[in-house]
C-alpha cells in the first residue's frame, strides 16, 4: 500500500509541475518573454 500512495504522489507531483502549465500555455497561446526583452527601453 506504501508503494501506491508513493506512486500517486509522484504522479500528482508530475501532473501539477509539468502537464498542467504546458497545458495552459497551449489554451491560451502565452508567449514568454526573455528577461532582455523586458528590461529594453
């Protein structure tokens, strides 16, 4: 039972840092600056 809950916490883990942003930045087509083109005047 330990291996399943360690399992699905690292599951869970993946999901919320990884899939879930990318997922985001595909719905709603973010374009990320770099920080030069921030800080340019």
């Amino acid at each position: 039972m330990a291996v399943v809950i360690s399992f699905g916490l690292g599951v869970a883990t993946i999901l919320t840092l990884i899939i879930v942003p990318v997922l985001y930045t595909m719905a709603y087509r973010i374009k990320y600056q770099s920080q030069s083109e921030i800080s340019k005047p």
